[in-house]
C-alpha cells in the first residue's frame, strides 16, 4: 500500500499497480480466518486473511470493519 494505490504481485507475475478508486468490490468470505476479496471489475486482484501481516491496515485503506 502505498499512498491511494496497492501494488500486487503474484507468484512468477510481473507487479500490477492499482489505484484505490478502481476497487470495485471486497467480499468477505466464509470461514473464521477473516478472508476478504478484492476485485476490479469482475477480476479478483488480490485476496488477504487475517493471518497475514498487515491485515489490520488493509482492512483500514479498503474502509471495511475489521471482521
């Protein structure tokens, strides 16, 4: 995260920058980690848990409640 965009990387890929305001949706899934999904349009860019580092700020820059 940084400033108004996130930078995602995923594995063997080249890095992809998105801007905050192209977040279309964050779903959270079922199941007691805490999973949420992040999609621009109907693609699925990223998906974090809160077993991951940095959950808590996440969740804070998408302005969702903490689950």
């Amino acid at each position: 995260i940084c400033n108004d965009s996130i930078k995602v990387k995923h594995f063997l890929q080249k890095e992809k920058e998105y801007k905050m305001s192209d977040i279309t949706k964050v779903k959270n899934g079922l199941g007691n980690d805490g999973e949420i999904k992040v999609y621009v349009g109907k693609k699925r860019i990223f998906t974090f848990s809160k077993l991951m580092t940095g959950y808590d700020l996440m969740c804070q820059k998408l302005n969702i409640l903490n689950f």
